[in-house]
C-alpha cells in the first residue's frame, strides 16, 4: 500500500512538473523585469545585436566611403563617434564592425553550445566508459589556453572572420560539455526522472522530456556569459590581424587602426573600444542576473 502511494505521488509530481516549469519561468520573467540594470543591459544587447544585422537603420553614412578633408574629426552632432584617419564615419563603421564581430562570436557560440551539449549529454546520461573518455578530453583541451588555441585553429584554417569564428567556439566546447554534464547527472537522479522511467518512458522521452528541460538553466546563463568572451577573442584576433580584410571593419581592427592617433585623436581607438566593453560588461551582468534568478 504504501509502494502504491509513493508510485501514485512520483507520477502526480511528473505530470505536474511542466505547470510548475511554467509557473516558475512566470514568476522569474517578472523578477527580471523588475530590474533596471537587467533591463538596461538587454536593450544594449539588443540594440548592438539588430544593428549587427541591420546597421543601416542607425546611420546614413556609408562605411567605406572616404573623405580626407573630414579625417580625425572629433566627435560631433555630425559625426557622433568622429571619423578616422581617411575621413570616414567611425560610428557608422563601429555598427558595420558590429556586423563581422557579433556574427563572428554568435556563430563561436553555436559551436560551442552544440558540440558541448552532445558531448555533455552522452557524458552524463550514459557514464561508465564514455563518460571518462569524454571527460579526459575536455580536461586536456582547458589545460591549452584559449588564446594559444585559437591562434593555431587560426594558422591552419587562414586568416577571416569565418575561421576566427571556429577557432573561438572550438575553445567554448569544453565549458558547454562540463557544465551540461553536471546538470544532467543532477536531474537524470530526481523523483520525477525515475518515475517517468518506472511509468515506461524510454530513455531518448525521458530525456528529451524531462532532462535537458530541466539542465537548460545554467547552459543558457554559461551561454550569454560566453557570448561576451567571444566577442572578446573575436576582437582581440582581428586586432592581431587574423580577422576580415581591410577596409572591412571589425571591433578589433578599427581599435588597432587608431593606435597610432592615440595622442592626437584618442577617439578612433577609445569610442569603438568603449563599445565593445559596454556591450561584454551587459552581457556578463545578464548572466550573472539569469543566475541570481534561478537560485
């Protein structure tokens, strides 16, 4: 009798854990909202990120076109960033650099997301061998530094803005793999994960039902904080001149192209370097937020 009542009270809390997901989700929806420096930093993030794929919409200014006797202008109603060294719209070409370099880090994390999420899931969910064999690798591939990877992805593949962004995400694999796993071997040990097994549900339901619905959480929060570390190492790769060709303009390259005016114009070098660290430090504080939240 009492086997029956357990059985009974483990398959209620599994038919009532999707309400509760979404009750749960409500209510931290509006504990976000709540927050002006949330919601500050997620209009940052989504202006930076439409202007990525629509800059035109924010200026009128054409980004390659040249006019010497506008050059090292400081920054102005006219030319709210100033222009650089040939005379060209430095605001305008910060939004186009946005284009190469969000793109550059969205694809990174695509990578990163998807392979650690295989890797993680198999490593958690299946264990034994695998699980050991999966671990080793990643544990091997963070004791390479992130950077030093990166440049030899880089020298391989050849220089542009596609093998920067393989380069990078190959680095973010190996924070999605461990993190994935540790959520999944928490939640795979729950009631309602056992009880959904008890009840017949296959592994590939269960998992795909109960699982990784319940693991996203800090997945997604690992997520947008690895989005503003690979806008960094995008960044810091074109500043190296590993990035696009000139005169495309990237975040990195269009820091790197002031250097040489940083007494006379620090502008050319500062404003699109500030853009940058705004649009990381927003980044970091919505996913330190996400993880304030779900505590």
């Amino acid at each position: 009798m009492v086997q029956t009542l357990t059985t009974t009270e483990a398959v209620v809390e599994v038919l009532s854990e999707p309400y509760a997901n979404t009750r749960r989700t409500g209510s931290r929806l509006l504990r976000l909202a709540r927050r002006p420096g949330f919601v500050l930093a997620s209009l940052l993030v989504a202006f930076v990120i439409v202007a990525a794929f629509a800059p035109t919409l924010f200026t009128d200014y054409a980004p390659y076109a040249t006019a010497p006797a506008e050059r090292l202008r400081p920054p102005s109603g006219a030319h709210l960033f100033g222009t650089d060294d040939v005379g060209r719209d430095l605001w305008t070409r910060t939004l186009y650099g946005a284009d190469l370099t969000v793109k550059a880090a969205l694809i990174a994390i695509a990578i990163g997301l998807g392979a650690g999420l295989v890797l993680g899931v198999l490593s958690g969910f299946l264990g034994g061998v695998l699980d050991a064999l999966i671990m080793r690798v990643v544990d091997v591939q963070l004791a390479i530094p992130g950077l030093l990877l990166a440049l030899s992805i880089v020298t391989a593949l050849g220089f542009g803005t596609i093998p920067v962004a393989i380069a990078v995400g190959v680095g973010t694999v190996p924070g999605f793999a461990r993190t994935t796993r540790a959520e999944v071997l928490r939640v795979k040990t729950l009631p309602y994960v056992e009880a959904a097994r008890s009840g017949g549900g296959s592994w590939p339901r269960v998992l795909i039902r109960h699982v990784l619905p319940n693991s996203w959480g800090p997945v997604l929060a690992l997520a947008v904080l690895d989005f503003g570390t690979a806008i960094i190492a995008v960044a810091a790769l074109s500043f190296l001149g590993f990035g696009a060709a000139p005169p495309r303009a990237e975040w990195g390259s269009l820091v790197s192209s002031g250097r040489n005016f940083l007494v006379t114009a620090p502008w050319v070098s500062l404003l699109p370097g500030a853009m940058v660290a705004l649009t990381v430090l927003a980044l970091n504080h919505i996913a330190h937020t996400l993880r304030e939240v779900r505590r």
